[in-house]
C-alpha cells in the first residue's frame, strides 16, 4: 500500500506542480484565468452531450482520491496525519459536492461558466493537496 501511497503522491505533486508555481510566483490568478478560459471552451464544445464526457472524469477523479486518501490512511500510521487526513477528507467531500452542484447548475443553464469555479477554494484545495502529499511522503 506504501507504493500506491508514493505513486499517487508524487503524482499529485507533479499535477499541481504548475498551478502551485505560479501560486507561490503570486501569478496564481492569471493562471486560474487561463484555467477558466480553457474550461469554458471545453465545457462549451461538451453541451450538446455532458454526462458522456463528464461522468468517466468525475468517477475517475473520485477514484484516484479514495485510492489517494485510503492508501495514506493504511501507510501512514500517526495518529496527527491520520487527524489530518481525516479533517482533509470531510473538506474534499464538501468541495467535491460544491464542484457537483456547479456542475449540474451550469448544463441545467441556471449558473455562468465563470460562477462555477470557486478559485480561492481551489487554491487552497491545491496547497492542502499539496502540504499533505510532502508530509505523507516525508512520515514514510
């Protein structure tokens, strides 16, 4: 379990790695910017059919969280990390939620492109990912 933990770690890592540099460059907003502009093209181009698009990346990105937070919880046994885990996963749930409702807001045509995407909250979800993954990592 502690190499799916290190697999999916450094894989946050280097995902973020982007976004997190322009973040800690105090470009984090023209980065979100770009983030938004190619969202709304993509988003446009998915209207005709959504949930075709949109439902295997939701289910994979549920997945590769469980699998991400399940395999911290097993490989890392401190009871402050697994506190912070814990704390971690309620805080995505709700995030996830927020993304879901959005989601379904904006194909119902009832919420703007630029409203759905709480950056500041995204930033945040980005550090948190972050701090968690190098603290896991270094806890090993």
């Amino acid at each position: 379990m502690q190499v799916i933990f290190v697999v999916l770690a450094i894989l946050i890592l280097l995902l973020y790695s982007p976004y997190l540099l322009a973040i800690f460059r105090g470009r984090g907003e023209a980065f979100e910017n770009l983030l938004q502009a190619e969202m709304s093209e993509a988003l446009a181009v998915l209207l005709e059919n959504p949930w075709r698009t949109l439902l295997p990346i939701l289910a994979a990105a549920l997945i590769f969280e469980a699998g991400y937070f399940i395999s911290a919880w097993i490989s890392v046994n401190l009871w402050g990390f697994r506190l912070f885990t814990s704390g971690f996963i309620l805080f995505e749930l709700f995030h996830v939620c927020l993304l879901i409702v959005s989601l379904f807001r904006y194909i119902r045509g009832q919420q703007e492109i630029e409203s759905m995407i709480k950056w500041k909250l995204e930033r945040f979800c980005a550090l948190m990912f972050s701090a968690h993954a190098i603290l896991g990592l270094l806890f090993l």
